[in-house]
C-alpha cells in the first residue's frame, strides 16, 4: 500500500494498521510497508508487533493535541476513506450471495430452454443498449405497402427506357435501401421507437387472372413463406442498427385473399397474409428468446397479433391503418367509427401505389385525414390503366406529444 503524498508517517502507519484490522491487507505487506527494506522479520513477529502498535495508536488519538489545522484534517480524512472502503466490502459480500443465489437459478433456467433449441439457426440479433437522446418521448410510424412479391416485370416507355423493373431481387434492394434511408434519419429525427405497418398485398395473389399468373416468378405459397423469412431478417436488423423496441403489425390486402381477380372478396378471411403473419411472429420469437439466452437482456421486438386493421393510439392520436382497396376512404372511416365505437383521427391506406393525404375535418390534435401509402413495386400495368401511379416508396410519419411532427416520402426506385 503506497504512502500518498503530503501524508505523515504516523499518518500513514495508522492507515496500515486499519487496513489489517479492516483484512485489505497481509501481515507480510504491513511490515514492507511500514520497514521497507529494513523489514527482516517473520509474519508472526509482525503480527505480534501490529497488536502493540495498534494500541499504542488508539492511545494517542486521545492524549496527542493537534494544533496543526491541516494535519487534524487529514486525520480526518483517513479516518473516513477508511469507514469508506470497508463499507464497500460489506456491500460486495452481500452482493456476492445474492449474485451467486440469482445465478443458480438462472443456470437451471437456462440449461432447460437451451437443451429444447440448441439446434435452432437464429437470426443474429445484438443486444441495445439505451440512450435518452433528448427529453422529448416520440415515436416514428413506416407505412410498408403492396410489395406483390414474387412478381416480375419491366415496363418501357415511349423512347424504350425502362419506367419500373421489378423482381423478388429487386423487391429485396428497395428494402435494404429503406433501412439504410431510415438509419441515416434516425438520428436527426431522435425517436424512441418505431411502429412498422405493414397494410398488405405482400405478395401477388392465390388466385389470379393468367396475365398476372404469367408474370409470378415462384409460387404463391413459396412467395409467402420467402416473404415472411425476409421480413423477419429485415425486422431485426433494423433492431440491430437502431437499438430501439420495434413494433410490426400486419393487415391482409386485396391480392393476399383467395379469389378470382373479377369476382368480389367472397372469402375475406382466407387470407394467405396469416401464413406470412404466422412465419414471421415465429421466426422472430424464435430469434429473441435465444438472444436473450445468450445475452440475459430482453429483446424488445413486438409483432402483433393479426388483424384486418391496424388500430395505435399515439400521444392521444388514433390512427388506424389497412390495405385501403375501396372506392371512399371517407365513408370508410365514418363505418369503421361506428362499427368499433372509436373515433379516428387518421385513416391510412394503400392499394392504389401512390401518395396522397386530404383533411377532412378537426382532430384533437390537428386535421382528421386519410392518406394513401406508396408502394414497394411501383407502377405497374394494373395502375398505369387506373391513372393512379407514383415512385415505389414508404410512408414514414413522427408522433410526439405534439401531434404528428412531421411527415416525409421514401423514394425507392
């Protein structure tokens, strides 16, 4: 044990001794401190030597004055490091059994859930670690529509130059670029948390007219089963990257029902959007629980249970989102408000490939609206003929407790 500068000897021979008394230090480091090289005897005459010095200094504690000001106050000061460090080593050993305790029962935890899914081939996720940013809570919402996997085109325009090319590849880049495009923003936009909407049409159909049929590379189940495996890879990296708890809810569209392209949606709930909701919610549950084996941290990724609808209240804002193929998003939510007995401030869709937002009315915390979403595909054959096209893209909007913050577009293609 050193000597600290500007101590006195008596001074740091009484730190000695309450470091033997307090066990820091051995017999054996008391006597080459107080001796140094002139320290020639065995630990047991040291010992018996620390006994009488011990008491010798208790004694003058109470018969020597101090008239030097500093010198009593460093006395004091040694007295109270310490009162410190031997607190300390009360806190570890009662650290110590409760560690050990909490540990036993984790092992035996562990070692039961582990043996069921040692052969799993998780998704890699890393634990985050949290930082409050700023003091302002928000949250950002991106809107994910009509990706029509599986399907395959390229569409030209008048001078033979491609307007939109699109494949499962294709389909893959636009959404690494998203990821990239909404990592580069997050920490300018400083949210807490991010909402993923999926509002359908994740691939192109069950049953469908042959024109479409002809431009589906795989199947239609195989479409869905490589659609759900990718977007439970897509959902965890950007866990990965943003360290953030993730929310993804999925709704069913048009193209995900079993029906003929003619005919009305005469089986709504034959959907092959459960399979994908299905295939994600396992894949990514799988993936947290064993993360959370091998880190000891809670994985803070949230897919939701499946519904035709979407419904989040955020900082006293209701917004509802789905696939959004009818002819008037404005008697929509009028039914929707009286069918659930909910008010809605914001009305999101997709379906026709195109941005567009109109208010229609006060909200509580700004205009009611409803709002078309773009989509991951772009323009195709069928919106080209409905004069509804845009730029393939997503849809992200920030909520505080301001209201909706701001809004911006996505461009993909």
């Amino acid at each position: 044990m050193e000597r600290k500068s500007g101590e006195s000897y008596i001074s740091y021979a009484k730190r000695l001794t309450n470091s033997v008394e307090d066990g820091i230090i051995e017999y054996k480091e008391y006597g080459d401190s107080l001796l140094g090289t002139d320290n020639n005897y065995s630990s047991e005459n040291i010992r018996k030597f620390y006994y009488m010095f011990k008491k010798w200094l208790n004694n003058i504690d109470d018969e020597i004055e101090f008239n030097d000001e500093s010198f009593a106050k460093e006395m004091e000061k040694i007295k109270f490091d310490v009162l410190v460090e031997r607190k300390k080593l009360q806190r570890i050993n009662r650290e110590y059994l409760e560690n050990a305790r909490l540990e036993a029962d984790k092992d035996l935890y562990g070692e039961i859930i582990k043996e069921a899914i040692e052969n799993l081939e998780p998704i890699k996720i890393r634990p985050a670690s949290y930082m409050n940013k700023s003091d302002i809570d928000s949250t950002g919402v991106l809107f994910v529509s009509d990706a029509h996997y599986s399907k395959e085109f390229e569409m030209k325009g008048l001078f033979g130059e491609t307007i939109n090319k699109y494949s499962p590849e294709i389909f893959k880049q636009r959404m690494w670029k998203l990821l990239s495009d909404v990592e580069n923003d997050f920490n300018r936009f400083d949210y807490k948390k991010l909402v993923i909407l999926d509002t359908g049409d994740c691939v192109e159909g069950i049953l469908r007219l042959s024109d479409s049929i002809q431009k589906l590379k795989v199947g239609v189940m195989d479409s869905a089963l490589e659609y759900g495996e990718f977007m439970s890879v897509w959902i965890c990296e950007a866990y990965n990257r943003l360290h953030i708890p993730i929310e993804y809810s999925l709704t069913t569209g048009n193209h995900d029902i079993v029906r003929i392209l003619t005919n009305k949606k005469s089986f709504s709930g034959e959907t092959v959007a459960k399979q994908i909701h299905s295939e994600i919610t396992n894949r990514v549950e799988i993936s947290k629980l064993k993360a959370k084996l091998e880190s000891g941290k809670d994985i803070q990724i949230e897919v939701k249970p499946y519904q035709d609808i979407s419904y989040n209240n955020l900082y006293g804002i209701n917004l509802m989102s789905y696939h959004g193929d009818c002819k008037n998003m404005k008697e929509d939510i009028e039914f929707f408000e009286n069918y659930y007995g909910i008010s809605v401030d914001i009305l999101v869709g997709g379906h026709l490939h195109r941005s567009s937002s109109e208010s229609i009315g006060f909200g509580s915390m700004g205009d009611r609206e409803i709002i078309r979403v773009p989509s991951i595909m772009g323009v195709e054959d069928y919106s080209k003929a409905i004069r509804k096209s845009s730029c393939a893209g997503a849809k992200f909007i920030l909520f505080n407790e301001n209201g909706k913050d701001l809004e911006k577009v996505y461009i993909l293609s």
